[in-house]
C-alpha cells in the first residue's frame, strides 16, 4: 500500500490548480441514467471514486467514454456517459462497499425500470450514515422498499410518482437521490427542507439541461416537474469546495501564499470567514482566490460544522489540524457525524493537544509539532495529517493513502509544486 512521506518546514508558494468536485460529478454521472441520450460532463475530476462510479454503471449498461484535459480544463476530464439500454437493475455489494455515493442509483432505476437491488452501502467509516431518508422519500413516490440479504430490493411496478416529501433531517445523498428519481415520476415533485449545497445547485442545473423543470434552485423547497421528453446534454462540473478549503488551510498552516486557480470563494464562504477570524487573508482574484498568512499568528477560532451554508463537515479535518498550532484555544463541534474524530488520536501522535467532550474537541494550541508515522481513518482525515505534517518536525509518513486517493487529486504533485517536501513512496 502507498504511503505519503512529508518533511515538515516548508512555506507553500505558487499557484494550485482546483480540480472538479467530486461530490458533484458523483450524482451527475448517474444523472445520465435518466435517458438514452448522451451526457457530457466536463471538469470531472481523476479520482479513485470516479474510477468506483465508472465501474457501477458500466455494469448497469452505460457506455462511458472519457477525454482527458480539454475545453481548458487542462487537468479535467471529460466524460461522455449513454445510457442506452440498462442491463442490470443491481448494484453489487462488491461495488457498493466500496463508496457509499453509489447508492444513489437506487432512485433512477427504480424510476426508470421499475425495479433496484442495491446493496447497503460502505463508503467513509464516519458513524453509522443509514440510508432511511433515501427509502422513506422514494416511498412517498410509490416504491416499495424491503431489505434482504443485505440489499435494498425496490420495486415501482406501476412507476413512481410525483410527490411531496418533507425531509425531517437534511441529507444531501437523499436530496439528490430523489431529485434524480423526480425527474422521471410522474407529476410534480416538492421537496422540502432539502440540501442547498452547491452540488445540489449543480445537480438541478445539468437536470435542466437534460430538459426536466425544476424550481427553487439554491433554496430548501425543490419542485420537479417528472416525466418529460429528456434530451442530451452538456454540462460542468462545479470546482471542488473542499479540496479548495483543505488548501487554503494548508497554506495558512505554513504561513504561505498560494492562488488557488479554479476555486471559488463564494463556495467556501463560511470557511473563508472563519479562517479570517482566524488571521488568514482570502481575495477572489480573476484566476480563483488567493489565500495568504504572510503577518501574523493563527488564532484560535470556534467551529461548528452545519448543512451548507454552513460550515462544511468535511472540513472540520483540516480546520482541527491548522487549529492545533493556532494561538489559544478552539472549539469544535461536529453536528453532521457522529464518529468523525478519528483523527485526532493521529493529531495527538504528533504532538497537538485536543480533548473530546461529546461531539465537541477542545483544541489547545502547541507551539510545535512532530512528525510521526500515522494512519488515515477516512479521506478528511487523512488530508488534515498531511496538514499536520506540512508544519511538523521531522519526517511525518501518512500510510493507508487510499484513502486520500478518493478524494484528492494528486495531492503530493499539487503540493510540491508549492515547495513542500512531499513524495509517494510506492507499495
Ligand atoms: C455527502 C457527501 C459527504 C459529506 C456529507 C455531508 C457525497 C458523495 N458525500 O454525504 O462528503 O460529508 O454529504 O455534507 O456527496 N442521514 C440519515 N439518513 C439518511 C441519510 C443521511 O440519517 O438516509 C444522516 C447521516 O448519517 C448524517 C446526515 O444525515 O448524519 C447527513 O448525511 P448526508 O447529507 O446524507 O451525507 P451523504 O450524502 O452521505
């Protein structure tokens, strides 16, 4: 297995080019499918999860074809996805296990061919995310939904319908689910209390693109109109908010200076304010943003993690890592998962001071940290040890890397590119 060794002391400078998100290249890939016509999304970013969802609807019957670096995204890939025929209504556990997104083609084959088996999802061990919301909304549609030998068995026999469906708890996975189900039900579909993250806007707008109405984009209450006649399709891929925010912690982690070409900060605002309060200086700039710590110490900064516009879950990692050398003290509250600290036994190895209480972390800043070998838990995790390690005495190995390869596109290039001293080290 890969292991990533990082020499801490380095200041990052230069440019980092965002890749596509991959959150929002999950779903629009099984957007395609909805039709038989072809979907062409670019900015899809090259990533082990990517490679997973590939393999799903390949064996689902969807011919995907892949362009790489055109169209000026020189280190997207483009995608062109036809669903002409579905050859399997079942996505298999030997799949699924290995990415929970998968489960979202639990909606559009039921939609579409009246029947799924899917298995029960793996993906991030970050507590014990079931997928009640998904069956509960494709429910209210129409479906019926059993659980047998690990799969969820769906049948629609006479189709789903539109209908109206109150999510008691927001859930992006569910929210897309459904919306992509919505768009071939018949009728008119709302959904409340519904995600607003940005790669549900994404999602909304490529299904407008394949021709389905839908309203209130960027707002909690979703209608799709079903049914419709679906045509193809090109659309893109949103930059990715994470890897964007994960960077620009990891410049002010080393009081650097870097332009992170391709992000925007208007996806990231809620970051962007806390790593200010924080001392960090963020500007949009014509290219993406710019983020600096170049006078100053790192301030301690309290956190809590929301459904967006909040502060995203998925950096709670990162913020964790660049808050163990800030000046004070931090706290930070995980709300969206339970089970998402498996990290900080890995930050204590190195020298942060951090103590748990509940769903809460006090961090305690240190002046120094020391590099160790530590194991990634799960793909946020794991990039803030690379953090850590950006900063940390010594040699830092980060092993169980195929973790970080789901979510982040050449890391160690990206980063070296900026001065660190970083390298894969192979087997
Ligand atoms: C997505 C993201 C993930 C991110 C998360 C929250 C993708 C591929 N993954 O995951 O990176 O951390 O949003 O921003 O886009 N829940 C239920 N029942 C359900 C579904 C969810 O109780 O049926 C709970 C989960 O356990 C969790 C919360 O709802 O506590 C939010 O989960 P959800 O928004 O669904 O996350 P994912 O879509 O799995």
């Amino acid at each position: 297995m890969d292991r990533i060794r990082i020499k801490g002391g380095r200041q990052l400078k230069g440019d980092i080019r965002i890749s596509g998100a991959k959150n929002a290249a999950l779903p629009l890939m099984v957007s395609a499918m909805l039709s038989d016509r072809p979907l062409t999304l670019h900015n899809v970013p090259r990533l082990a999860d990517i490679t997973t969802m590939i393999q799903l609807l390949t064996q689902h019957g969807v011919e995907v074809s892949a362009v790489a670096g055109e169209n000026g995204h020189a280190h997207g890939t483009t995608l062109v996805l036809k669903a002409g025929k579905i050859t399997s209504t079942t996505a298999p556990y030997d799949i699924v296990r290995k990415m929970r997104a998968s489960v979202l083609v639990l909606g559009v084959l039921l939609a579409r061919e009246g029947q799924a088996k899917v298995s029960l999802p793996g993906g991030c061990a970050i507590g014990a995310r079931p997928v009640d919301l998904h069956i509960a909304g494709l429910r209210a549609m129409g479906a019926e939904i059993d659980i047998d030998g690990g799969y969820l068995v769906a049948r629609a026999p006479k189709g789903l319908r539109g209908a109206r469906y109150t999510f008691p708890k927001v859930s992006v996975g569910a929210t897309e689910n459904l919306m992509i189900a919505a768009a071939l039900a018949k009728g008119t579909t709302v959904l409340d209390n519904a995600a607003r993250e940005p790669e549900i806007t994404n999602l909304a707008e490529c299904l407008a693109a394949m021709g389905v109405t839908v309203g209130g984009i960027g707002t909690e209450t979703l209608t799709i109109e079903g049914g419709g006649a679906l045509k193809a399709a090109t659309h893109s891929v949103i930059p990715d908010r994470i890897e964007t925010g994960t960077y620009a912690m990891a410049v002010a982690m080393t009081a650097g200076d870097v332009e992170l070409v391709g992000g925007r900060l208007d996806l990231i605002e809620t970051a962007a304010q806390t790593l200010r309060s924080a001392g960090v200086t963020l500007e949009s700039t014509a290219r993406g943003l710019r983020v600096q710590r170049t006078n100053g110490a790192l301030h301690g900064v309290d956190v809590m993690t929301e459904p967006y516009p909040g502060f995203p879950t998925d950096l709670q990692a990162q913020m964790m890592a660049l808050m163990t050398r800030a000046e004070g003290a931090s706290m930070i509250t995980e709300t969206i998962f339970e089970s998402r600290f498996m990290h900080v036994p890995e930050l204590a190895r190195m020298g942060a001071n951090v103590t748990i209480h509940h769903e809460s972390a006090l961090v305690r800043g240190v002046p120094k940290l020391r590099g160790a070998d530590v194991m990634a838990t799960d793909l946020r995790a794991s990039v803030s040890l690379a953090i850590a390690g950006l900063v940390a005495e010594g040699d830092t190995t980060l092993h169980r890397v195929y973790h970080l390869d789901r979510g982040f596109e050449r890391l160690e290039e990206k980063l070296a590119a900026c001065g660190a001293d970083i390298e894969r080290l192979k087997g």
